[in-house]
C-alpha cells in the first residue's frame, strides 16, 4: 500500500489517492495497473492463504496455477481450498493446496495441516 507524502516527501498517516489498498479486490487493480498494463497479460501462477487473495486467485483469466497455503479457513478462501483438495490427483487441477504445520511455522510435504496445538492434519 501506498502512503501520502508531504510537499517535503515527508510519509503522512494516511493512504495515498489514487493507489488501491492491496487486499482484496484492490490486489487485482494494483496487479492490473502495474504488472498487466505494463506486459500485457495477466500473472500465470498466484498464490495466498485469505480470503483477501480470493479475487486475485480467481480475477485472472491468464492464471494457469493458483497456490493456496491451507490455513484451515472457512470463507471464501475455504471454498477455493476445496476446490483445490478435489482437484488432487486428477492431473488438471487449477489450485494447489500446501499444507503447513501451525506448530513450528513449516510448510508440510502434503496438502493437509495441523493447527496450532494439535497433532491431527487436516485437508481443508
């Protein structure tokens, strides 16, 4: 995200006009305006882990892969998780899920994950 400047160049507490705030839709526009408009096409591999990267995980028509880290979360990132879970072993899947482990920070050798406390892995 961008912040204001002062006549000084001085950063002020506030967002800059003009720039939209990278999250959500806003990641999409500001992907759009710098990245796009300067190659002329749309990103071939995304990646997130909220529902704040839903819409760039699924905004553009270029995409060919999408990452999601499996945070075990509902929402719209959850159904993109699914989508991503019923996609394993059908050798045309869009979304890849990682897996992680919320006890140590690591990523995991498979889709599923552990949340914090726990030992049970999950897949989405």
């Amino acid at each position: 995200m961008e912040l204001e400047r002062d006549a000084a160049g001085v950063i002020q507490p506030e967002y800059r006009k003009g720039y939209d705030q990278t999250q959500g839709k806003g990641k999409t526009k500001t992907i759009e305006r710098f990245l796009v408009s300067k190659y002329g096409h749309g990103p071939i591999f995304v990646a997130g882990d909220s529902d704040g990267d839903t819409a760039m995980l699924t905004g553009f028509k270029d995409m060919k892969l999408g990452l999601i880290v499996n945070r075990l979360k509902g929402g719209e990132i959850g159904e993109l998780s699914k989508t991503a879970a019923n996609g394993i072993g059908t050798g045309n899947a869009k979304y890849l899920l990682q897996g992680r482990d919320d006890n140590t920070g690591a990523f995991r050798n498979t889709e599923k994950s552990v949340s914090l406390g726990s030992s049970e892995e999950k897949n989405c």
